[in-house]
C-alpha cells in the first residue's frame, strides 16, 4: 500500500497547488476526478 500513499501524498500537494491557482473551483475539480478512480 506504500504506492497509494505516495499517490494521495501527491494528490494533496497538486490540491493545494490548484487551490493557490485557481480557487476553490479547482481544487473541487482535482477531488472529483481523485474520489472517482479512488471510489469514494
């Protein structure tokens, strides 16, 4: 399970990034297409 981790580690940092970007609107862009492979 070490990769996911390192995967949602990487979620989390381009998260933010699109937030300081773009905004809110972004940062609920990247959640949407993560929860959807991630099942959630």
């Amino acid at each position: 399970m070490p990769l996911l981790f390192a995967a949602e580690r990487s979620v989390v940092s381009f998260r933010v990034h699109a937030q300081d970007a773009d905004g809110n609107q972004s940062t609920q862009e990247v959640i949407r297409a993560v929860a959807l492979p991630h099942g959630r």
